[in-house]
C-alpha cells in the first residue's frame, strides 16, 4: 500500500473510527514476510506526525511486505481519548508526555514509552508576511488576525509557556484542533500568523515563512511512542516502535526539522 496511504483524521466521531479501524485489524491475512510480522498496524499518531510517518510507514511497508501501515493522525489529546473508549490501536505516538502519560496511568500503554523526536515552536506566516509580524510580541496586539491551537492539545499548551515567558497575553481570533488545522489557516492566508511546530513550517514552506524566536526554547515538545497494550497487532506494533527509533528514521526525522536523543 506504499503508493497509495489511507489515512482516518481523528476529527470523526469514535465510533466512525472504531468502525472504519475494525475493518482493518489484524486479521488481514496478506502475505507474510520473512520476520514473521503480517496484517495491519493501527497507528495513532500526533498531527505534526503526519509527514515523516507517511514516509516511514512506507519504508516499514517495503521492509515488512506482510504488513499495512493504517495512520489515524490528529491532535494527541483526542488520540489518547480514542484509544480510552476502545478504539483498536496498536501504537501511540504523542506530541506531549502527558497525553502519553495519561494512557499508561489509565492502562492503555502498559510498555514505557521511549522518546524518538523533539521539536519546538516557530512564527509561521503567509508568504511575503502581509502581517508585517516580526515576532512573539505581535500575537498581543489587536490587528493581527492570529491562530493558535486549541489550548488542551500540545502545540496550544506550548504556545501558552512561552507567551508566559514573553509576557504575552495573546489575541487569537481562532483556535484549531490540531497544529495541522492552524497551519491550514496560515498557508490559506486566512490569518497573518500562527504558532506551529518548525516542522510544520518546513513542509510547508512554499506557502509559508518562518520567524524563530527565542522563548521558543522554553517548550521543547517531546515525542513518546509505545504500543498499545490491547493492541491487535502486538507482533507488528512492537517491530514499528522499534523501527521509529531506528537511525534510518532518526535521519528522516532530523531532515524534517526534528531534534532526535
């Protein structure tokens, strides 16, 4: 399926998802590969995710010709919730240890979680800045037509530390259920600026400049991965976590902007 990637957003309803991922458990019988791993690996990924697990889902697909990769990206906060209500995930991968944190308190991962990738926050804005934004500061003042992402998912939790740290009360006119939506709004000149993560920046970059600043080294966003431990596919959920850590995905993520351990 390395052409062809299907993807579930988490904006659906649970039990859109929890019927759209049955149909795709692990009892797919497709053929399998040499280390044994077969079927469907159901992986919940953090919405900043999206391009470098495309990618490495179709290496592991190339590397694993028994297994499809199945990808259902958004906001970590509603991730957790998902696999919380039983939706059959196999691995979790989340933007913020919390969210990570609140599924093994509440049993869902059961593994420790290993961190793979960092990233940190960067200005994003329309091509040609008609904002004239020159940094955090802008984000307080009335004019600008601002987005930030909605306050309890990660990328809104890490805008908040580091208005904290500027001093900043911020004036956003919209706020998005993940960092992908809030990007939308930037590359669609729908706003004149946003925080994202400087990954999302970087893929974006034909529609879209970037402006660091320096409060953005106080919120540093981790990236935890684990399998689930109801997994349905526990033999291939396993093989991807391992794979995520691997230097082929380490060099997939640093060129993407990621900061790796």
């Amino acid at each position: 399926m390395s052409t062809a990637k299907r993807f579930l957003r988490c904006a659906v309803p649970v039990a859109v998802v929890l019927a759209a991922l049955t149909g795709c458990s692990s009892a797919d019988t497709s053929d399998e590969d040499a280390t044994g791993i077969r079927g469907t690996v159901n992986v919940f990924a953090a919405a900043s995710l999206t391009e470098t697990f495309t990618t490495l889902g179709e290496r592991f697909e190339a590397a694993n010709p028994g297994v499809d990769v199945v990808f259902n990206f958004g906001g970590s906060s509603t991730l957790a919730e998902q696999i919380a209500q039983g939706a059959p995930a196999d691995v979790f991968a989340s933007a913020a240890p919390r969210n990570m944190q609140q599924a093994v308190d509440s049993g869902e991962i059961t593994a420790a979680p290993v961190t793979f990738a960092r990233n940190r926050l960067e200005i994003a804005v329309p091509t040609g800045n008609p904002g004239s934004i020159s940094g955090l500061a802008d984000f307080g003042r009335p004019q600008p037509r601002i987005a930030l992402c909605a306050e309890q998912v990660p990328c809104g939790a890490a805008a908040q530390k580091v208005f904290d740290a500027a001093g900043v009360t911020p004036q956003p006119d919209t706020r998005e259920r993940d960092v992908k939506a809030v990007l939308t709004k930037v590359r669609l000149g729908e706003v004149d600026a946003a925080l994202v993560y400087r990954t999302d920046v970087r893929s974006a970059e034909d529609t879209v400049m970037g402006i660091e600043f320096p409060e953005a080294d106080k919120a540093i966003t981790d990236y935890p991965i684990a399998p689930v431990a109801a997994a349905p596919n526990p033999a291939a959920a396993a093989a991807f976590v391992q794979f995520i850590g691997s230097p082929q995905a380490r060099t997939v993520f640093t060129t993407a902007g990621f900061d790796t351990p």
